[in-house]
C-alpha cells in the first residue's frame, strides 16, 4: 500500500524531476521510502520503476540509510541526505570544504 511523503512532516525534499516520492510500511515503527520514475519501460511490463531511499523509525523520529530494499542500515541526519539517497557521501576533507 503506497502512501504520501506527507505522513513524515520532517521529510523535506523535493522529488526530483519525473520522480515522485512513496512511503510504505516496512515493520514495526518503521516506513520506508521509495523514489519512483514517473515513466513507463518496455522491460518492466509498464509496471512502477522504484529505488529504495531509505527509512524512517517514526517512534524515534530517525531517518535511516538502507542496506539494501529489505535491511535498514545506519541512523542519518536527514541534512546530511539528498533528495536521491538517504545514502552518505563519502567525500575527503578537501571534497567536503566545497559542498
């Protein structure tokens, strides 16, 4: 069952364009939050295209990167997220200076 972005108040990003943002229950406390393409492939059989963004214990008011679709990785400031990814960039000091 898809739902809105709008059940996490503290969700801030703007889907990308074409793209539209789903949350979904993923367990207990726990949604997760998938970034789907708006379009349609030949190879998915017109079917949905969706990445995982990551996930969100609403009891803690926690955001977290994925493992992967099924395991939840480590807690995230959601400044630090972007609005593809909750995933963090791994970037030198040097890198880091100029974001």
């Amino acid at each position: 069952m898809a739902m809105t972005t709008k059940l996490i108040p503290q969700f801030k990003h703007q889907p990308p364009e074409g793209m539209h943002y789903e949350v979904e229950e993923h367990g207990r406390n726990v949604f997760s939050i998938w970034s789907c393409y708006d379009r349609e492939f030949d190879y998915n059989l017109g079917k949905p295209v969706r990445c995982i963004w990551g996930f969100y214990d609403y009891k803690k008011c926690q955001f977290y990167a994925p493992v992967n679709s099924k395991q939840i990785g480590k807690p995230v400031e959601f400044r630090n997220t972007r609005n593809y990814t909750a995933m963090p960039l791994k970037q030198t000091p040097l890198e880091s200076a100029f974001v």
